[in-house]
C-alpha cells in the first residue's frame, strides 16, 4: 500500500518542454503551412505513472493505439477524470488509491500519445485494484 501512496501522489506529472523549432525556410506554401502546424503544437505533455507495472500493462494488455480516435479519447477522458475528481473528494473510496485530484483541461490539446496514455491508466487503475469506471469502455475494463 506503501507503493499506492508514492504512485498517487506522483501519478500525474504534466511536463512542458519546448520542442526545436525547424529554422529552415522554404518558399512553397506546403512548407509554410507546416511550419506554422509545427510552431502550434510546440507543448509536449507527458503522463508519468511511477508503478512498474503500469508501462507492462500499457504493453501487454491495453488495446492497441489504433482501436481509438483521439476525438473519443478525449471524450472519455473528461468523463473518466471528473469521475476519479469527485472520488477524490468523496469519503466512501479507498484513500490508498484516490489521493490527489487530476488536473486536465478539456479545452487544452494534449495530443493523441497524453490522451491514450491518461485512457490507459483509468484501465490500468481498473484492473490492478479492482475499481469501476463509468467512462471506461466495457472492452477495456475486461482486459
């Protein structure tokens, strides 16, 4: 249980890190096009579970990246983090598991890998500690 504590209040560490910025130019509107895609989406956003069987889960039993949309993630992802929040606050869950509240806001673009990543853990939560999730799809929650 020792392990819970350390892993919940270290579940989530959003780190922002600045990508390099391509500083060719070229004169086609394609490259510009890119490049101005590119300078958007410079935040990276990184979901960090400090469990050692979180990364085995994520290879082993989660469905591949490709069974989901990032649209659908995100979706369920608002969903399954108001859920978790308010079990956060709530005295009826098991404290070892429901420490901290997770900060994630929904018009924020984190990108496909955070959002998979952040689905992953709810399914990971699900299966190694036995807890239900209302957002979680039923196929994810019989792995």
């Amino acid at each position: 249980m020792k392990n819970i504590f350390v892993f919940l209040f270290f579940l989530f560490i959003f780190s922002y890190t600045t990508a390099q910025k391509d500083d060719k130019k070229s004169d086609t509107s394609v490259s510009r096009k890119e490049k101005k895609i590119e300078e958007e989406n410079d935040e990276e956003w990184e979901v960090v579970v400090f469990d050692g069987q979180y990364e085995s889960f994520i290879s082993s039993r989660a469905l591949p990246r490709n069974q989901y949309s990032e649209s659908t993630l995100k979706m369920r992802n608002q969903q399954l983090v108001q859920e978790w929040n308010s079990r956060v606050i709530s005295s009826n869950y098991n404290r070892d598991i429901y420490e901290s509240q997770i900060e994630y806001d929904s018009n924020e673009k984190y990108g496909f890998e955070f959002e998979y990543r952040l689905y992953q853990f709810f399914a990971f939560v699900s299966w190694k500690f036995g807890e239900k999730f209302i957002g979680l799809s039923q196929r994810d929650f019989n792995r």
